[in-house]
C-alpha cells in the first residue's frame, strides 16, 4: 500500500512527526510519501519519502496545519486540485476538513476564539466519541459533503462525500496520550494546554474516525 500525506505540519516535532507516525499505524503496512506544499523547512521525521509534488497513492490524507483556509495562500490552490481529482480514499483531519470542504463548495469562517479542548462529537447515527479539538476556524456550510457528526461547540464536526470515498473530522484522532506528551517534552504545547486534552476521556483514534477497521 502506498499511503500519500499531504504533511502540513511538518516543521512540528510532536504534531508533525509523531502526529503522522500515530496517522500511519493505522494503516496496511504501506510506503509513505509526505508532500508538504506549505514549507521547506521540515523536521526529520525519520520515517518516509519526502517528495516535491503529490505522487500516486492507494490513500490519501491532509493534516491539520497552523495555515488558515481563510487566509488563503497560493500552495492552497495545489491542495485543492488534488482533493478535486484523486480517486483513492482521501482523508481530512482538521484543515484538512476544512480545505476538502472548501474544495466542494462550502464555507469556512474563523470564530473569534479558540477551541482547544476534549469534546463529545455525537454521530447521526446515534453513537458518540470524545475526541481532542485544536481550532479557530469552523465548516459552517459543508458545500457537497453530508455532515455526518456535530459537537456541542462545532456543528459540523465530521462529514462524507455522497459519492466518493472521502472522510473528514474537525478533530484530532491522532492527538492520543503519547502525541500529546511528546508535545508537551519538545514545546509544542504548555502544561496548560496539555491538562486540558484529557487523554483519559478519549474513545477514539484514527481507526475508529475513519471506519479503518471496517
């Protein structure tokens, strides 16, 4: 299998290289690819190719990142087109929900304040799961997507395409208890925001986010 991440937090050492090591064991055993248009300044992450531009791939999966859909910049355009066209399983995780729901016509603002946070997001069918939150901008229309889950502060917390096999969530699945630590160790996050993403309370991953085991 080979896994494409479109890496945008790569020059994090936490949310970048331990957030995609913790993305990827949820996969097959695969070949990663990690394409990130924003930098060329990036951790070592040890793991993976780096490449120059999106390669073929059996999935695909957009990160979280600290660029705003709403601040849009020219590399944006790069990430669209590839939402657009791919026809593998794509998978969005925060800006990625956000930018994949720009991509098909919805509408993304930015709120006057963070949400960093642990949260229950309830599904339409009828099951929730707590899941860790770190955002400032909200999907409040999500275009051709089916809003498939909602939290309490975040009404469009998960959607699906109707037709292709596209998955995203506004939260963080791979934020567990060692991601979070080790953001904590290398000054990604402070002991404030660490104590308020209470690992013990969360029931979900990336398996469980996007149907992995399914």
């Amino acid at each position: 299998m080979r896994l494409l991440i479109v890496d945008l937090l790569a020059e994090r050492e936490a949310f970048g290289r331990e957030g995609v090591r913790e993305i990827v064991r949820h996969f097959l055993p695969c070949d990663v690819y990690l394409w990130s248009p924003h930098t060329e300044s990036r951790v070592e992450y040890g793991y993976g190719t780096v490449v120059e531009e999106p390669v073929a791939a059996d999935a695909v999966v957009i990160t979280g990142s600290r660029r705003n859909v709403t601040m849009w910049e020219p590399w944006m355009d790069d990430v669209v087109e590839l939402i657009q066209t791919v026809n593998v399983p794509l998978y969005g995780i925060c800006f990625g929900h956000q930018i994949i729901a720009h991509a098909f016509g919805g509408r993304i603002v930015r709120k006057p304040t963070d949400s960093h946070f642990v949260a229950e997001v309830k599904k339409r069918d009828g099951t929730s799961v707590v899941a860790s939150f770190a955002h400032q901008e909200h999907v409040i229309d999500a275009g051709e997507l089916n809003v498939v889950a909602s939290a309490k502060h975040c009404e469009i917390a998960a959607c699906e395409h109707p037709d292709r096999p596209i998955y995203t969530v506004q939260y963080h699945p791979e934020a567990v208890a060692e991601v979070l630590d080790a953001a904590l160790l290398c000054g990604d996050m402070n002991q404030d925001e660490r104590e308020a993403f209470d690992d013990q309370r969360l029931t979900t991953n990336v398996s469980i986010a996007f149907n992995l085991d399914d």
